[in-house]
C-alpha cells in the first residue's frame, strides 16, 4: 500500500538540514531503486522553486510499503528526523486516485 509522510520543518531548518541532505537523499533514492517511490520533495518556504537561505518548510514523500508500522519505522530512520530538522511528521494510508 502506499503511505504519505508529511514531515514539518522546525523553525530555520536550512542549516541543520544542507549537512545531512546526502544521508536523506540516499534513502529516498534507495526506495526509487527498489521502485517504491511515487514522489518526494521539499516544501519551499516562499513561492520559489530556489527559496534560497528562506529554506524549506518540510517535506513529503509518497511511498509504497508493507504496513503503516513498515512506513514508521522507514520515517523514524530519517536522517533529517535524527538531526533535528523536523519538529513533526505525520505517516499515513494513501490511496492514489489520479494520475
């Protein structure tokens, strides 16, 4: 099934962030190579695709998983989740309708 993790930044997350982003980037890459990933990105802090030092504030990744535990866990692991860059993130069941 698919899950949604919906992950809020906390506040200035921009420098806590840029050093863990390679970490972060090769998991979500890892669930593109085992074709799990629907989508996954950030959410830009003002209405720009380069919101420069406004940073991002928070991220969505659409995936499939086994269960909602299964998709917990993966969240939990995050590298961001562990620095600190967000103050919440909310798993849950997905249904796709469009596309």
């Amino acid at each position: 099934m698919l899950y949604a993790i919906i992950s809020e930044d906390v506040p200035n997350s921009l420098p806590i962030r840029m050093p863990v982003r390679p970490a972060h980037l090769e998991r979500v890459e890892a669930l593109r190579a085992e074709g799990r990933l629907i989508i996954a990105g950030p959410h830009p802090a003002i209405d720009s695709e380069d919101p420069g030092e406004a940073g991002f504030t928070g991220s969505l990744i659409i995936a499939r998983f086994d269960s909602l535990e299964d998709a917990q866990g993966w969240a939990d692991e995050d590298p961001y989740q562990k620095a600190g860059v967000y103050q919440r993130v909310t798993v849950k069941p997905f249904k796709q309708v469009l596309p």
